[in-house]
C-alpha cells in the first residue's frame, strides 16, 4: 500500500470517528425535530451547559457523581424549557419556535457562566489521550472512546424508539401529532420526555467534546458543526444523523489532509458546508430526509 493510500485510509478512520462525536449533537437536533417539529437552536448551548457543569463539579466531587447531578439538573432544564417557553407557543408559526430557542441559547449560555465562571476549563472523564499504531495507521486513544460511548448510545436510543412502548408513543408523534392525539398518546408529555432525552445528549456530547477540546464558551458553536451532518442525513432522521455525521468527518479531513496542503489549507472549516449545499442540490430532504409532499 503506498505511503498516499495509507494516509488517506487513516484521513478518513479518524474522520469517521470524529463524526460520530458530531452525530451525537446531530441526534439532539432530530429528537426534538421529529417529535415537535421545532428546531433547536439551543441544542449546541445545551451541550455547553452540561459540559460546564460536569466540569465545574468533577473539580470538587467524584466525576460519577458529577455526571448523575448534571443528569437530573438537565432532565429538569429540558422539561422545564418544553413546560416554560414551548407549550405557550404550541399552533404558533414556526419561526416563532425558532426565535424561542435561539432565546434560550442565549439564556442557557448566560446562566452557566453565571453559575460556573467564564473560565475556560479542563473535563477528564479518566481517559488518557495516547496515539495507537494500527497497521501503520495513527489513531487517538480519544477517538476511539468517542466513537464507541456514541456508537452505544445510537444503539441505545434505536433500541428504545423500536422496542418499548414510549419509544413506540414517541415515533408515533413524530410520524402524526393528530393521530397519535386521537388513541390517546398525549402529546405534551411526548414532548417532555423527547427534551429530557435531547438533554441526556446533550451530556453525552458535552463529555466528550469537552475532554477533547475542553469546555469553553466556543464549545456551543457545536451546533453550527451540526448543521451540514443534518443537512446530509435529513433532520427528521436517526439514522441519518450517524451517517451524516460519518460523511462529513471523514469528508472533513481528507479535504484537509489531501486538498488543504495545496491550497494553504483551511478547507476544513468550509467544506462541510459545501458539501451540504451539493446534497441540498441534489436531495434538498437529505439522503435520509423523508420528503414532504404538500397539495396546494
């Protein structure tokens, strides 16, 4: 295998692993999508404010236990948001929705700096960062733990939406509110519980991005990351989110690695974006995206 090849092949297994890392911030957007039909603008500040707090906890108590307050205090953030700010605005246009959640960014990332400090911080769940050799390939240590507490919540969060009863409730919603209204699901509780679980997400994405990049006010810009993995995948779809995610991190970095040098480099903040705008040109619901067909 020449030298090319073979750095191209660990361009793009490090980029895979990294998109799962961005297809877990993908996945907070598409809960609530699916279920509300609003989009969560918040969803990058709720990462922020999770990471925050575990950070600001694991500097005083056991990280375990860091992680179980941050659980219940985002629990009841999620509910509260749906309860709060949401449920008034329920039959209101969609911009509407939308303006309300870039409000709530903007308040969640003012009240965890209000809370813990505008310091940025350093988050350790215990895991050293070494580079592995695989059949001369260079992988992080970071990576491949990101990738597999990910990989396990898809498989969590898919198991849960197929095989018991409130994941059953939960897609019902999304696929029709009124019909799901009409055998008795109630809609708001859905709703609560699909926030509850965008904000567990969040925690997970909070953990390890701020281990591998640390905690920081940036780190809420995660959203904006987010935004060409959903474009590619589809925002009404699971399993697009992981398979956006994995195109554009692996797309990502063999742009960087094979076209940066050329160019003096930099592509990797833009190509993502470019890459979105193709597949809107192509397949403008995603490739996973289930297309909207409205009669007029």
């Amino acid at each position: 295998m020449s030298d090319t090849v073979l750095f191209a092949v660990e361009l793009t297994v490090s980029g895979l692993l990294v998109g799962l890392m961005y297809s877990l911030v993908a996945l907070g957007f598409v809960l609530i999508y699916k279920a509300s039909g609003i989009f969560n603008f918040a969803q990058g500040d709720m990462t922020f404010f999770a990471a925050l707090g575990m950070a600001a906890f694991g500097a005083l108590i056991p990280m375990w236990v860091g992680i179980i307050l941050m659980v219940g205090a985002m629990v009841v953030l999620a509910v509260a948001i749906e309860r709060i700010v949401l449920k008034p605005l329920v039959a209101r246009p969609p911009l509407v929705l939308f303006m309300a959640t870039i409000g709530i960014a903007f308040f969640l990332q003012g009240l965890a700096q209000g809370i813990w400090g505008t310091q940025p911080r350093g988050l350790s769940l215990g895991v050293t960062d070494h580079t592995y050799e695989i059949g001369g390939m260079f992988v992080s240590s970071l990576d491949i733990v990101g990738a597999v507490v990910a990989g396990v919540l898809v498989v969590v969060l898919v198991w849960f939406f197929q095989k018991t009863k409130t994941g059953r409730a939960l897609r019902a919603v999304s696929d029709d509110h009124e019909a799901a209204l009409s055998v008795g699901i109630p809609l708001r509780k859905a709703w609560g519980i699909t926030w509850a679980i965008a904000g567990i997400v969040a925690i997970v994405a909070g953990a390890l991005w701020g281990t591998r990049v640390g905690v920081q006010a940036s780190l809420a810009l995660l959203a904006l990351k987010a935004l060409p993995v959903l474009i590619v995948g589809g925002i009404d779809s699971i399993p697009g989110a992981i398979i956006g995610g994995l195109i554009i991190g692996a797309a990502e970095n063999l742009a960087e690695g094979l076209i940066g040098p050329a160019v003096g480099g930099g592509i990797k903040n833009f190509f993502p974006y470019l890459l979105a705008l193709i597949v809107l040109g192509v397949r403008p619901y995603g490739l996973f995206g289930r297309e909207i067909i409205e009669r007029v």
